[in-house]
C-alpha cells in the first residue's frame, strides 16, 4: 500500500459525458502527479501540482482539467469525454515535488479505471 | 528529441534464472534515472533512482546501473521469481519537472 488513494475505482460511462476523478496524496506530500495509460500505451504524464499550484503540464487535452484544494488533495476533471478516453488513470504523490530534478520517490496510487460507452 | 527506449519489449524466462533489462535515452540535461515496476493494472512502484554520479543501486534481487556516458541503464533481476512478472519501466528526468518514459519491458516468469 503506497498510501496514496484514488476513488472511484471504476467508472463507466457514455460519450460526451463528464466525470471527476479523486486523489489523496500521502501524508505529508505536497505534490500530486496525474498520469494517463491506455492499453496499448505506455504513461503518459498529464499534470503535476505542488502546494495547491500547478508546476508541470505534460499531454493533457483542453478538455481535461485539474486543481490541488488546500488539504492537498486533488481532482482531474474529464469532459466530453471520447471513447479514446477510455485508460487507467494513475494518481502519484511525491514530498518535494521536482521528480524530473532530484530524487524525490513518487509513489502511486492503484488508479481509477475509467471506460467510456 | 527527448526519448527513452526499451529493449526487450518483452521476455520470458524461467524462475530461478537472472535476467537484464535495457534502457536507452537520449534526454538532455539528464538529471536522474528511475526504474519502476509495474503489477498488471496496478500503479507503478519505485525499484531504484540514480542521479549522475551514481553508476550502480541495488535493491534486494534488483540491482540498476547506469552509463551516464552512453546514456545506457541496466537493470539485472538475480534468481527471478514468479512474482517478478510484471512490466518494468525506465524513466528519465531531465531537470524541472521534465520526466520522460519508456515504453516498458514485459516481463513473464514461468516454473
């Protein structure tokens, strides 16, 4: 158990729908990383957010959105929702936040399966 | 371009044999490298990190080297067991908050 949670586990729903995906970083991480794995693709990183602020963008579509609340926490909304949406959504959470700079461990949470109809 | 390659994209082996996996990158300024191993449909989980100036870590039957200098990593599973099986994922970080992936490595272990 990496201590970090991610709910729902599975959501299935139809196109053009919306769905709001939830993270709990660790105790005491300040940094939460979405990622984004299709199954015949590798991760793909999507956002990352450190302290309430977003401090990295990766491939994340216009019609993704993400906000860390002040208890840290952290929800990436996706809307009109695509059947290419359907993947393994993967939060991770990390203590200092510069994952590409040092060797601040993150650690993952068991993802959300979200499939689209 | 900034990528991360793996070689093999998969493989099988017997348990109880050792086997190594490759990473190729070419991502500029390089800053760290972390091998992570992922459970099919579970989040990945952290193997080993290595900055510059480190050219070997070890954890457990996973030891990772690296060659800053032809941008090549290893990583070398000793007396592998079933519950190696899994996808293994090489992963760069170039500075900031640059991180850059590789496809990953299958990996089956079979008695």
């Amino acid at each position: 158990d990496s201590g970090v949670t991610q709910t729902p586990k599975h959501l299935i729903t139809a196109t053009g729908q919306r769905v709001t995906l939830r993270c709990s970083p660790r105790s005491g991480d300040l940094s939460v990383y979405w990622y984004q794995q299709s199954l015949d693709q590798g991760l793909q990183f999507l956002i990352q957010y450190y302290n309430g602020e977003e401090r990295a963008k990766g491939n994340i579509l216009e019609r993704f959105s993400a906000q860390q609340f002040p208890d840290l926490h952290s929800e990436l909304n996706l809307s009109s929702l695509e059947l290419g949406d359907s993947a393994l959504y993967f939060c991770a959470s990390s203590l200092l936040g510069l994952a590409g700079g040092g060797t601040d461990t993150q650690y993952f949470g068991p993802g959300t399966r979200l499939t689209v109809l | 371009k900034n990528q991360v390659e793996q070689s093999p994209q998969s493989l099988i082996i017997l348990e109880g044999k050792n086997c190594t996996l490759q990473c190729n990158y070419t991502v500029s300024p390089f800053s760290n490298l972390r091998w992570y191993k992922q459970d099919t449909g579970r989040g990945p989980v952290s193997l080993t990190i290595m900055t510059f100036s480190e050219n070997t870590k070890s954890n457990g039957r996973y030891t990772a080297t690296l060659d800053a200098d032809t941008k090549q990593s290893s990583l070398h599973i000793t007396a592998s067991q079933l519950s190696d099986s899994a996808s293994y994922i090489c992963v760069v970080g170039g500075g900031g908050n640059k991180l850059v992936f590789g496809a990953g490595t299958i990996l089956r272990v079979k008695s």
